[in-house]
C-alpha cells in the first residue's frame, strides 16, 4: 500500500533540492554576467533556501549587484526573500571611505598580510575607494578599479568632502623618474623620497622650489625642475605615442617585478600603465585586461600593419583546448622593435633578418591594439575624465 504522506514529504523535498539547485545556479549566471571579474568587484554571496523562504548572505562591491539580483531572484522564482547581503564600504568604516596615498610608491597586496603577494602598486597623491578594514590592513580599490590589500602606513583616509577638497586644490606632480622632498630649502634633511606621477598640493611657488602639502598634512620642498603645477602639465598633454615611447625609454635597464608600477621595480602590464599614466591615460593593471582596451590592428609576419604606440600582447590563442590566454604586453616602438620589461626592460627585435631576432616571443603573439588614433578610446582612458580624481 502506498504511503501518500511520503510520497508527499518526498515530492516537496525533490522540489527544494530543484529550487535550490535554480537558485544557486542563478547566482552563478548573475556573477558571472555582472561581475566576472573578481580583481575589479566584489561579488561574495551565498544563496539558500530555508523553510521556504531565500536567504541571502554575502557582500558585494556596488549596490547595484544587489538590486540587480534582487530583481532577478523575485522574477525568477516565486519565494521569499530575507537580503542580509552587505554592501561595501562596511559600517564601521564611518565615512572616512576614501584614501590618498601617502608614501612615494605603496605596495597593494592579495591578502592583508605583508606576506602576501604583491598584486599592484599606487603611487603618492592617488585617490582610493576603501572598502573594508581587518586589523591594520585595508580593502581599497585603485582608480582602474583595482582591488587590494594596503596596510595602513601606506595611506591617509578621508571624507568623500576632504577627498573633494584634495581634488580642487592647485598640486604638482613630480616629472622626474625619482627625487627627494626636503624639510626645508637647506636640502640637508628629508621628509620622503618621490617619483613619477606622484602628487603634492602647492603651498607656496618659490625661486628653485615648490613648498608643498603631503597627503598626510607634512609639508616639505621639492626642486622645481623636477616637477610641475598639475593644472599646466595636464593643459601640456599632447596624448600621442610619441610622448609615451619617450617616457617608456627612461625605465631602460630598469628591474622586473611581479605587481610593480614604479621605478623601484616594474612588472610588463605596471610599465605599460606607469607610461601611459606619466602621459595622463589612465590604463587597466593587468595585460589581460589591457588587451580589451582599443582597436584591433590586423596582424601578419611582417606586422605591417603596426604603428608606433601599439601594444602587443603575447600569450595563447584561442584553440579548441582552450580560450585565449593573455601573459604579457609590450609597446611597439616601429622598426620592428618591442618596448617591454622582462627580467628588466629593454627593447626586443622581430626583424628575422636581425641577429638578435626574437623568435620566442615573436611566436607567442596573440593580438595588437590600438589606442592612439582612437579619438573616444583616449578620452575614456584620460586621468581627467576618471571618477576617482573627481570625487
């Protein structure tokens, strides 16, 4: 005889297990629709379903992940749902949710550890999005939208107001590779070392000086001819390949590091963004991520087609094994020549009558893009038009 109160009990549960399995399964579809990359958002959340009823946990970079999801859950699925999703920043970050760096160059980390692998660096006087704190490390985001680990020494929090007011004072930005802020006009003591890109407020113009403000309120000197007032150098930007293949060939013979984008030690994707954001273009951090800015440039043996500034990617190809695998970028320079950091940085041949021919590399390119030329694709990179220096 069957037994209708388990078949039943036995029909409902088959029914959970569906719903869930759905549930979940929509969740990974909207993580990967929304926010597929997880060194750019935040998407950490948990679906269950419990006493009929959706619970939602987790956390998540931008509101608009939660109200998206949601939307989808309730158009999806017939159930109630309790949202304990946080959205980032956390609470008891007050409103001091935004940063400058304050050290010349500040390592940025995949784990809040100093142990931890370097995933990119900022350099002083950029503005950050902190997200969260554990112990004395923070969650930050990267005007490219980058997420890392920072400890505290590395920089000075704000207001979104404070950050505004940072943000329309006059400053200079250094112009040189590397230099030193004194304590006074003696240059006898100093207060912090300095390097491309890094940004100070102006205090006072003087004859062979700038007296400057620090992120964190310390005030010191720098050579004039070293730097210049931030509103000038950005009415002096020219955006042309030119300007940036000068800037590439000052970091010849400079070391490789893994996650570096400064002077002190450069990874291939650090140099392409340290050269482009010396020139005010603001690039992704990684090559992979690069390799989605720009226009394709038509690729073959003799890359004729090739102008200066282009950026070539190497890596794998899409294959029936596998998608495409970007591992490394370089700059075309013309000739025939590629500009990148590899073990250090330095120019490589694909002129197969030359001697000194690359044929390594020259056989692991992927694709070439173009970004000069590209009148939309420059302005959606120019360090003006950035939401981070205009908040």
């Amino acid at each position: 005889m069957i037994n209708i109160q388990k078949v039943i009990a036995i029909i409902l549960l088959t029914g959970q297990v569906i719903m869930s399995q759905n549930l979940k399964e929509l969740v990974s579809q909207f993580r990967e629709a929304e926010a597929p990359d997880k060194r750019l958002a935040i998407f950490n959340v948990n679906a269950e379903l419990i006493d009929g009823k959706v619970i939602l946990t987790g956390e998540v970079s931008d509101s608009k992940f939660k109200e998206k999801l949601l939307e989808s859950i309730k158009f999806n699925l017939t159930i109630d749902i309790e949202d304990k999703i946080i959205v980032l920043p956390e609470e008891e970050l007050g409103n001091k949710t935004y940063a400058l760096v304050k050290l010349s160059v500040c390592n940025i980390r995949s784990k809040p550890e100093h142990s931890a692998e370097l995933s990119t660096q900022s350099t002083m006087g950029t503005p950050l999005k902190v997200l969260k704190k554990q112990g004395s490390w923070y969650l930050v985001q990267t005007p490219d939208e980058y997420l890392g680990w920072v400890d505290s020494e590395g920089i000075y929090r704000f207001t979104k107001e404070e950050l505004r007011e940072w943000n329309s004072k006059e400053k200079i930005i250094f112009t040189d590779l590397y230099g030193l802020i004194y304590a006074d006009k003696t240059q006898k003591e100093t207060i912090s070392d300095v390097v491309a890109t890094n940004l100070m407020i102006l205090e006072k113009e003087e004859r062979n000086f700038y007296k400057i403000k620090l992120p964190n309120g310390n005030t010191g000197y720098v050579k004039k001819k070293q730097a210049k007032k931030f509103s000038k150098w950005l009415e002096d930007l020219t955006y042309n390949p030119e300007s940036v293949i000068e800037s590439a060939k000052k970091f010849m013979g400079f070391p490789y590091l893994w996650g570096g984008t400064s002077i002190k030690g450069i990874d291939c994707s650090g140099f392409m963004r340290t050269i482009f954001l010396m020139n005010g273009l603001i690039l992704p951090r990684d090559a992979d991520q690069q390799s989605k800015v720009g226009v394709e440039v038509p690729l073959d043996d003799d890359l004729s087609q090739l102008k200066k500034g282009d950026l070539i990617f190497f890596g794998k190809k899409a294959d029936e094994l596998g998608p495409e695998k970007i591992t490394h970028v370089g700059i075309y320079i013309g000739n025939k020549l590629l500009l990148h950091s590899s073990g250090y940085v330095k120019i490589d041949t694909f002129d197969v009558n030359n001697p000194e021919f690359n044929n390594e590399l020259f056989s692991r390119i992927v694709k070439v893009k173009r970004i000069f030329g590209q009148p939309e694709v420059v302005e959606n990179l120019k360090l003006t038009n950035n939401k981070f220096y205009q908040q």
